[in-house]
C-alpha cells in the first residue's frame, strides 16, 4: 500500500451530491408518564444540530482533511437556514439548490436517558423540476472536482441520477454511489457502489456463501455496467468484488457503540482514497478500518486522518510486518505515530543471543514512551565490533526474534561500512527519547546531543547484573 496517501488526503477534491438533511435532537430527562396519553413526558434541557443524509458523508470527507463540496435541495425556511450554518462551520462549500415548495428534510429526534422516544420526520418528495435545478448546478460546478460521491436516500433529489453520473463519466471523473434503488442499472458508469448487504440482495444479489456472493455481484455488475461493488456486510465486515477478484476484509472493532452514519463514513473514506491515488483493495481496507473506528463511537460519527493512520500502523505490527517493510515506508509508519500524539523511544544494539536482561532492558526502554524503535547491528558491523566469529545469528533470524517481542514496535538495520554507529538511523526517526544500557554517561551517547537540541531526552538504563551475550557463549563453550 502506497502509505504517501496521508500526506495528499488535503489535496482531494471531492463532490457529494445528494438528498440533504438536519438531524435536530431534543434531549431531557423523563420521570413520568402524561396524564393525557400513554406516553413519556421528556423535559428538554439540551438541543443539538447535526447535518445529516448527504450532508454527512461530506462531513465525513471534510474531517478526513479533504477539500468536499455539496450539493442538495433544501427548502427557504429556518431549518435550511439552520443547515447552511451547520455546513460552513464544518467547511463544507456547499453549493444547495433553494427553493421555497418544499421543506428541508428534517429529522427531529427525542431523547431521553440516551434512549429516543420518537423521531419526527418532516419531509416531502422533491419534484422533477427540482431535481433539474439540482443537475443543472451540478454540470455547472463538476470541472471542479475529481470524484463525485452520489448519495442517494431515495427524496427525489437525485431524480437524474443517470444523466449525472454519464456527465461525470465522460469528465473522468471516479463515481461512487450509495444505492437505494433495486435497479442497478440506474447507475450505469459508477466506478463502485455500495450497497449493504439488504440492498444487495434486493437487487438480485445472492448471499448463500461466499461462491455465491462473488457470484451474483459479478453479475450484477456485469448487466448493470458497473466497474466494482463494495458489499457492507455489518458484523462479517466487507467484501471488495470486480470482475476478477473478491477481496474479504473482516471487522475491525469487537464492540459496538453505535452504527449511526457508518455507511456514510464507509463511502466517504473510499472516495478519499481513491482519489488519493489507491486501488479500489487498498481504499477498501482503508474504509474498513475507517468504520471499526466510527461505530466504537457513540453518535454519527467521523474520523480523523491520525486515527485512521494509527489504525493502520497497529494493523500492520500485529501481522508482523515491521521488519520487511522498506525502511521509508517504516519511517512514515513512525511519524503517523508522533502524528497521533505518540511518544517514539529510541534503542539499538547487537541483540545476538536474546536472554533475560535483553527483555528486561527493552520493557524498561518502551515504558519510557509508547512506541520502541530498535536500532539492530548489521551481521557485517557486529564483525568489526565483535569479532569474526560473531554474530552467532545472522540479521534476519536476529530481527524475527526482537519484533516477536511485545515491547518492540520496528527494527530497523544499521551499520554501513566505516560507520558502526546509529547516528544517521537516529537524525531520521528523530526519537523523543534516546535509551542505552549500561555504564555510559549522557555525554558519551551517539546521537544525545542530536535528540536534547530536537527538544527530547536521554536515558541510561541498568543492564541486568551477570547477563551478557559473551557469558552466554562463555558458557556453551564451555
């Protein structure tokens, strides 16, 4: 995965069109039951506005650190006045149709004790003319943006949804839609859909195994002339599925908070990442991490482009891969952590033969931070520091020893010819904390002087008494 993909999150542009809405909450207490029905009477104390519908997923896009514009009907009355608002403060550049026939879509929820007692909706369908005005703005403000987000829940707004999205095809534009209607055909030229599992099999899906699934997909896709589909699957998690491969990805959170707006943080996150430059296996994975983040969260909520990155670091240290990764790559994985506010610890060493006060050293080592960074001496510069019968082990089986370890989070070979020292390796993970063992001082630390002037700090830290590599192999040999 092209891990670069963060640093042009805020170079995206993207366009969300849809059926926008406000999701207004009246939140209070209830001690008692009406004495004129059989119904909670709820003491108001808090109100709260949200955008909702479409406006949602741009939100979710403009958090992600994207540059999203949005289009959608609302009504000339106080709730889209309301909404309007809502939108600037999110730094959303809305582009809203106004008309003054029907009312903004508005969700009006009561809340009491964290449980709703009702939700109001007030709502009519848009009409024809509306959703001309609503295409008309659209083919006028396309040439701005790379990526078109079609969301639609079924208000009437996206009445030319067709005729849009063969405009933005023809633009080169990367489509996705998240579908509400059965008729897949509707969609003609998207690049993905995303349907969740229910809209799936309404629209001639089939979900008896994963055979099937597969399947069916493809042949949706195939008369439907669409390029791929993401299938939301809730507790299964995702499939990826084009023409020629299905991609599962399981879900990414044990315990759920709350579903609310998932679907629209899903397609959001892969729109931004599509646009960012991945492919549809690696946006997809982005999205999946992006909604086990959102639904341990209570609320419609979003996330934030650290959160995502330090899901994806801890993804990829517990599949083990903090070793074989190129060593830029492992250096952006470091600064996605300082980027989620964690502490990076600094240490390095020949690590041959692995005993007790190696465990030791490095659990005191990571306590000093959240992430330890361990610098492991190439086979050649153990040579000229130890001699050349050492080391006993070789780099590779060296360094899948030291990563098997809880309190290590990368290794990182150094040692190049004439420079044994980790002073280069230390000026490019830049540490907020430099640890060696044993009897050195400050002053005599390679790289100190390097780490104190950056703001951080340096330790020196007891090695276990009687615990070396030489004793150990003093020992065998008897």
């Amino acid at each position: 995965m092209d891990l670069s993909v963060f640093s042009r999150l805020s170079q995206v542009k993207v366009l969300v069109v849809g059926d926008v809405m406000l999701d207004r909450y009246f939140i209070g207490d209830s001690q008692r039951i009406s004495p004129e029905a059989p119904v909670p009477v709820v003491k108001i104390n808090q109100t709260d506005d949200k955008v909702g519908g479409a406006a949602n997923v741009a939100r979710n896009i403009a958090h992600l650190d994207g540059q999203v514009g949005l289009l959608g009907i609302v009504g000339q009355d106080e709730n889209g006045a309301r909404l309007t608002e809502l939108l600037k403060h999110e730094n959303i550049h809305s582009e809203l149709v106004e008309q003054n026939a029907k009312p903004t879509i508005t969700k009006l929820r009561v809340v009491s004790r964290h449980q709703q007692v009702v939700r109001l909706d007030f709502e009519e369908t848009f009409n024809l003319q509306q959703a001309t005005e609503l295409q008309a703005k659209f083919e006028a403000v396309l040439a701005d943006y790379q990526a078109v987000i079609f969301s639609d829940y079924n208000k009437g707004s996206l009445a030319h949804i067709s005729k849009m999205i063969q405009t933005a095809k023809q633009a080169g534009k990367i489509i996705l839609v998240d579908p509400k209607q059965s008729d897949l055909t509707l969609y003609r030229g998207a690049t993905v859909i995303t349907p969740n599992l229910g809209e799936f099999k309404l629209a001639g899906g089939d979900a008896t195994d994963e055979t099937s699934i597969a399947d069916s997909a493809r042949r949706l896709i195939a008369n439907a002339g669409i390029d791929s589909i993401l299938l939301t699957r809730s507790e299964q998690g995702m499939s990826a599925i084009d023409a020629n491969e299905k991609i599962d990805m399981p879900a990414q959170v044990l315990e759920v908070s709350d579903v609310t707006g998932a679907g629209d943080t899903v397609i959001a996150t892969l729109a931004v990442m599509l646009t960012a430059g991945l492919s549809l296996a690696d946006a997809a994975k982005m999205a999946n991490f992006a909604a086990g983040i959102v639904v341990a969260k209570l609320g419609a909520a979003t996330v934030k482009p650290e959160e995502l990155a330090a899901k994806f670091n801890q993804q990829l240290l517990t599949q083990g891969t903090h070793y074989q990764c190129p060593f830029d790559d492992v250096l952006q994985h470091i600064e996605f952590a300082k980027q989620a506010g964690e502490k990076i610890v600094f240490t390095n060493g020949c690590f041959d033969i692995l005993h007790a006060g190696h465990v030791a050293y490095l659990e005191k080592a990571k306590a000093l931070g959240h992430r330890l960074v361990l610098g492991l001496n190439s086979d050649d510069s153990i040579s000229r520091l130890k001699g050349a019968d050492r080391p006993v082990n070789p780099l590779e089986q060296r360094a899948i020893v030291m990563t098997a370890l809880k309190s290590v989070d990368w290794v990182i070979p150094f040692g190049e010819a004439g420079d044994d020292t980790p002073l280069k390796l230390i000026k490019s993970v830049k540490p907020d904390v430099l640890v060696k063992g044993g009897d050195y001082t400050i002053e005599t630390i390679v790289g100190a002087e390097f780490v104190q002037q950056n703001g951080g700090d340096v330790v020196v830290i007891d090695f276990v008494d009687g615990c070396s590599t030489t004793n150990v192999i003093n020992k065998i040999r008897g």
